[in-house]
C-alpha cells in the first residue's frame, strides 16, 4: 500500500496441434492481472502468420468477446499485463511487441527493467536504429533481432543477447515456430511453466496463472535458463546458469506475487505469514487486535497475530472493484483512490489498541490517510508494522522506486515518521529476517533496503527518460 507500482506479467502456450489459445492466454492473463494494470496484449502465432491485439485498460476491459475470437485460433499465443515501470503509458508501448525482420518475425513479452538498457539505446540509435516506443522491451527485442542476423536460430540468438543486455528481464517470445521463456542470470523476477494434461506448455510469470489454464506446475526456470519448445518438443540451455549469484527480487513474496502462487518452490501465502511472525518477536505490542491492509498486508497480520497471541480481526472493508491505489499516476489521485478503496469498519477498532499491518512505505502520504481513517474510525492507539525493512535506495530492476529524494526513510528516523504518518509506534521487518522469508536464505535482492546492487547501474536513471529522446518537451497529449 506504500505507493509502489507494480510488475509486468507475461505468459505463453505451445501447443502441439492448433487450438484456441487465445482464450486460454486470456484467462492466464486474467489471473495475472495483479501485477499491471494499465495495459494488456495478446498475440497467435498460426503456423508462423501473427495476429494481435492489445489496448488499454484491464485485460477484461481490452478484450470483449468478438476482439478474443478474431485472433483466431493457433499453436502459440503470448501474452502480456504491464505497468509502466520504464516507458510512459503510451499505446505504443503496449506488450506483445511485434516485431518483424528478414529472417521473420518475433512477438516478445517482457517482464523487468535492464540496467543498460540507455547505453544500449543510445549504441542502438547510433548505428541507425529507430525506435517506435519508449521501453527497455524494445531494446531487449533490437538485440535480439541483431544477433538472430548472426546466429542459426532463435535460441541462440537469445542466448547472445544475454551476453549484453544487464538487470531484470523475465521474457517470453514467439518465433514463427518455436516459444522461448528466458530468465536472466539473477533471477530477479520469476518465470516458471507447467503442463495441461493434453500435453500443452504453458509459461507464465506466476504459478496461479498454470492453475488458471489447468495447467499443472512443473518448475521455476532457473536464473539463466532458456528453455525452447517447438514440433520436437523442449529443450533448454543452460549456459548462462550459475554465472552470477541469485538476486531473486523480496518483494515478490512480500508484496506483489499473488498469494496462492508457489515462487521457487516456496508459498507466497507462507512468507507473508513469516514476516508477521517475525515482526511480532522484533516489535512487540500490547494490544487488543491485528488487522491487516489489504491486500497482502492480511496474510502478515495473521501472522503477527499467531505469533503475539493478539486476536486477529479484519479491519477494513475493500471496494472490490477498484484497482489497486497506485495505479494512478499522480499522487494526488492515488491519495484520493484510497479513501475510495478502503474503509474501516467502526466495530471492529472502536476503543481498541490497533496493531496495523502493511507491507511498506514510502513516501508516508498514503500510511498517514489510512492512519486517519482508524482514528477517525475511534481507534484508541495504532501501532503500525511493515513487513519489509524501510526503502533507502532506488530500484533499477522493476519495481517503480526511480530517486531517493521521494523515500521518507530517507529524511526522517523511524520515530520522525511514525509521528509524520500520525501513529502511535512503528516497527519495520528486519533485512536479516527479511532474507528468511521462506524459511531459508535463497538469495534475495535487497538492495532497496540498501542492500547493494548486483549489477552496475547509470547516473541519474529516470523512469521516463527515453521520452527525452522523443522531445524535450513532450507531452502524451501532443
């Protein structure tokens, strides 16, 4: 609930014969939906002829029926949701990318952010290249086209992409034959595939996206790993395997994986569960309920609650049909979407000393509006806990947290905030309890948490900053 933009989620299918991929691509999309709402895109591959289509807005709101069945019917299909995390909210910038070249074409799924990404543009566009959107995706696609000019298949061309792009990228791409899921060498973002009992192969950025389609869970692809899928069946390389130590990104078992999804072999429902369990042993209360910010800050609370022998109550009530807070672009808007999104429920906290659970903050606007509405609600002391340490360092590797002007935890001490945002105490997880979220250290990043970067990362790297390259002045309504 701390203002933090969401991922990207991609997914694909291989099938042996030629079915209707579409509407299984777009319920897998559907269960997805948590991790980018701004956009989505769907693209059929019949035999090596691509039909597509993308738009704005939900993935229920982009495709109604007759726009789902003119994609036809075929043997692969890709997909994808995004939130914007480099590249503004452009039409162009829409995923699946499309992209054709002499040797045929490409529809790429992207899930990341390189920390390259501007070097190689600027490289790109030296040599003559043109760019039609904003993204890093399009210059993952660029390489890859380069060096498919080179090699004698996809696979390998992919594989010497990875050789020159750097950071988070979790992608799925269709050739005019084959489907291929690559995972950088860090693991930063999950990709993981699953079988259905036809025999089909299904992708997909989390595991309830396999269980939406009926397809049963196999494995996570490991950091580094290519696997191919075509009429000869699957392969993989490994090659880039073991190269560089995981980086697996934390927050995707505090915050933004959907909590039925099983990431590298460990529950996300559990991990949350264990970070409230943790908070209740670093930063004890007394206290007369829990409750917990939905949505993952629930799964923490129940935690907590276990582990300090504090019932457990639920303390709001959500308007189900708004999507998440931070969504809207402006942080105006996204303080106003809480109220709408999020109500106390006057019961339930009235005269009770509260212990709320959420799972970050960062700028503090939006802890300190929901702070308000349970004194409002006649809390009588409200004690707030974040399942994750406090940000200190912008991200490069997905998640939208771009200056570290905008982190609260940058400026004032915990005490500062905790009177900044209007509650009676605050505690954060711990970094070393952080990494034992899933009950061993499996190698997470942390490095918004001031846990160093993997990778080398730009000056002055900007959300938005291939915009610049459109104009100086541009603006998305020219």
């Amino acid at each position: 609930m701390g203002n933090l933009h969401e991922e990207c989620g991609v997914f694909g299918v291989y099938s042996r014969k030629t079915d209707d991929l579409a509407s299984m691509a777009y319920y897998g999309l559907f269960a997805l939906q948590h991790r980018g709402q701004e956009s989505a895109g769907i693209a059929v591959n019949d035999d090596g002829v691509f039909t597509y289509a993308k738009g704005e807005g939900l993935v229920s709101e982009v495709f109604h029926r007759d726009k789902l069945g003119g994609l036809g019917r075929g043997n692969i299909a890709v997909g994808h949701v995004r939130y914007a995390t480099t590249g503004a909210k452009l039409l162009q910038n829409i995923q699946p990318l499309i992209v054709n070249h002499n040797k045929g074409r490409m529809a790429l799924c992207h899930n990341g952010n390189l920390s390259n990404s501007y070097e190689l543009r600027t490289m790109l566009e030296g040599k003559g290249a043109i760019f039609h959107t904003t993204t890093d995706s399009e210059v993952i696609s660029y390489i890859i086209v380069q060096e498919r000019l080179k090699q004698d298949s996809i696979e390998k061309a992919v594989a010497a992409a990875m050789d020159i792009i750097e950071g988070a990228y979790s992608l799925v791409i269709s050739s005019p034959r084959k489907l291929i899921a690559a995972r950088d060498p860090h693991g930063f973002r999950p990709l993981c595939y699953g079988e259905t009992e036809d025999g089909k192969i299904v992708f997909a950025s989390e595991s309830c996206a396999l269980d939406a389609v009926g397809a049963k869970l196999v494995r996570d692809l490991l950091p580094g790993e290519i696997v191919i899928v075509d009429e000869n069946g699957m392969r993989t390389d490994t090659s880039h395997c073991g190269k560089t130590d995981k980086r697996f990104c934390v927050f995707e078992y505090i915050y933004f994986a959907r909590p039925d999804s099983v990431i590298d072999g460990a529950s996300v429902s559990a991990s949350r569960r264990n970070a409230g369990r943790f908070l209740a042993i670093e930063h004890p209360v007394e206290a007369d309920i829990v409750i917990g910010v939905p949505d993952s800050g629930l799964e923490a609370a129940i935690g907590y609650a276990r582990e300090a022998g504090i019932p457990y109550a639920i303390g709001f009530t959500k308007n189900k049909y708004i999507g998440r807070t931070f969504i809207a672009p402006e942080q105006s808007q996204r303080t106003e979407g809480v109220g709408i999104k999020l109500n106390p429920i006057r019961e339930v906290v009235n005269g009770k000393r509260v212990v709320m659970i959420d799972d970050s903050i960062v700028r503090g606007t939006t802890c300190r509006h929901i702070a308000n509405l349970l004194w409002q609600a006649g809390a009588k002391e409200i004690h707030m806990r974040v399942s994750a340490p406090p940000f200190i360092c912008p991200c490069y590797y997905g998640t939208d947290i771009d200056s570290a002007d905008n982190l609260i935890a940058n400026h004032m001490s915990v005490e500062e905030i905790a009177k900044e945002i209007g509650v009676t105490s605050l505690g954060y997880l711990s970094i070393e309890n952080t990494r034992l979220l899933t009950g061993k250290d499996t190698g997470f990043c942390t490095a918004c948490f001031g846990g160093g970067y993997a990778t080398k990362v730009p000056d002055g790297l900007a959300k938005n900053r291939f915009e610049m390259k459109i104009h100086p002045c541009y603006n998305e309504s020219d």
